[in-house]
C-alpha cells in the first residue's frame, strides 16, 4: 500500500512507489495486491485477511534525500523522534484499531523514503525518481521473505 499526497512532490513517494508496482508479476507463488492508500488512515477495508501489509510512505530519518527504511510500527511508537512520517498517527491509530479488533495484518512493515523536497508540485525529485527502481526491488523481496 502506496501512501502519501501526490500534490505535493516528494510526500507523494509511496504512491509513485506502488503505481510503479502495478502490473509487475507476482513473485514466485505469493500473490500481491498494489492498493493507493492516497492520504486516507482508514486501512481496513484494503488489508481484510492479508497475512503481510507492506505500506510505502514518505519518512523523514535525517538521512540523505532518497534513503530507504525498513522498520515496524511498533519502532515508530518506540522511537521519539527518528522517523517520522507524515501519517504516522492516523497510520498507527488504525493499526491499533485493527489489531483491537482481531483483524491485523499476521505482519506490517513500513518501507518509508527519505524526502527531499514536500512542496506543492505533482513530480518528484529526481533523487527519489531515481530509487523508484530500489524501492520496488526492496518490496518485492519483501513479498517473498517469510512473514
């Protein structure tokens, strides 16, 4: 699931991200879905009965522009300030929600890219347009890695 606002550059990465997912063949015999979550927290009717929720989103972890992070929502909750993504908390809120409700994801990770620019503008930086190609070879063997 490819999260972010698209009006505004660099915030939109995890939907370039999954768009650039769409049509690729699924891995070996693991089935996955590509799912533009856009700006909306509201994640449970998309990941009904998935055994792994991957979310691609925009994260800012001081390094450089493009740099890619793998951690779990618990690591946001954990850490103060380290990585933070634009939706963390209306992210975490439905994840609680969810998993309150017996109906999480058996696993969630989080890939977040670093921004370089969040501004109003439909492009991305050509730093991050560059990672487009790590972002979805990262995904896809997260797809296959064991839950």
């Amino acid at each position: 699931m490819g999260i972010g606002n698209l009006l505004l550059k660099d915030e939109g990465i995890g939907v370039h991200a999954a768009h650039a997912l769409e049509g690729i063949p699924s891995p070996g015999d693991v089935e996955f879905q590509v799912v533009d979550g856009g700006t909306s927290p509201n994640l449970l009717p998309f990941v009904e009965g998935v055994d792994k929720l991957i979310i691609l989103d925009a994260a800012k972890g001081g390094g450089e522009p493009g740099a890619i992070y793998r951690f779990s929502p618990e690591a946001i909750a954990m850490e103060d300030e380290d990585i933070t993504s634009v939706h963390q908390i209306g992210l975490l809120e439905t994840l609680r929600i969810m998993k309150s409700l017996g109906r999480e994801p058996k696993k969630v990770v989080i890939v977040g890219i670093e921004p370089k620019e969040i501004d109003y503008g439909l492009e991305l930086s050509p730093e991050l347009e560059r990672k487009i190609p790590d972002i979805t070879a990262m995904v896809l063997k997260e797809i296959t890695a064991n839950p």
